[in-house]
C-alpha cells in the first residue's frame, strides 16, 4: 500500500482540521453576520469530508480490492473491512456522524436547501472538528497496523 499517499491527505486533513479551529465555537449567527467566514468554513468542511472519502476509498481498493459504490457508505465500508479487522472500528453513532456529514457536504455544494442556514442549525461545527480529528488519528493508527 502508498502510505505516502495517504499520509499526503493526513497532511491536508491536519491543515484543514487547524483552520476551522479557529470556527469550531462560532454560532451560526456568528458566521451569518460574516458571509465570508460562512463560506470558508463551508469550503473547510467540504474539503475534509472529500479528502476523508478519498483516503477511505483508497484504503478499500488497496486492503480487500474493493471500491465503495458511494460516499456514504466508504464510512461503512471501512469501519466493517479494514478498521474492525485491526480492532480500530468507530462506535456506530460515530459511522453515521460521519454519514451526515457526507449528507451535510452534498447539501453545501450543491445547495439542496434554498435557505442554507436551516441546514447549518442541524449540524454543529464542534462536532464536525471533533469528528474528523478523530478520524485523522484513526487512520494513522491504521497505517501503522498496514
């Protein structure tokens, strides 16, 4: 396996992770009231979950030559062949935190709710930095297992 690959996304993720630092106790309000900060955390987010996705993803064709036939279920994929095998798994509510943030990705890019702050009052920035900083050190205790 490229671990150089994946310790390249690491390296992106951590960067990404350090920039909404600075976000993770902003109200929506907070944010609303600075459209240009809205959009870098929106962009921030969207970014992390892509790479995540891409690290899974890579992950899975590598150690059991499997390609995940979505975004959401690369999370389930990984938790169930490669994470649970190394004793490395994610509780549940974990998986479908990070299944909504996939959901909470899609619905940012593509703008499915016309009023994007209705979206923004069910998700919780904290959360999502907590999340994938833990998802960050996940895979690299994986690697270390690989």
């Amino acid at each position: 396996m490229n671990k150089n690959f994946i310790n390249k996304k690491l390296e992106f993720l951590a960067g990404h992770i350090e920039s909404l630092k600075e976000y993770r106790d902003s109200s929506l309000q907070d944010l609303k009231n600075k459209a240009k900060d809205l959009k870098y955390v929106e962009k921030l987010i969207q970014e992390l979950v892509d790479c995540a996705i891409d690290i899974n993803q890579f992950i899975l064709e590598e150690a059991v030559s499997e390609k995940p036939w979505s975004s959401k279920q690369s999370f389930r994929d990984i938790q169930g062949k490669v994470l649970e095998k190394y004793k490395l798994g994610w509780p549940e509510e974990t998986v479908k935190l990070f299944i909504d943030s996939v959901a909470f990705r899609n619905e940012i890019v593509h703008s499915y709710d016309v009023n994007v702050y209705i979206i923004w009052s069910k998700r919780n920035i904290k959360t999502i930095f907590e999340l994938y900083a833990g998802y960050s050190r996940t895979i690299m205790l994986l690697l270390k297992k690989l």
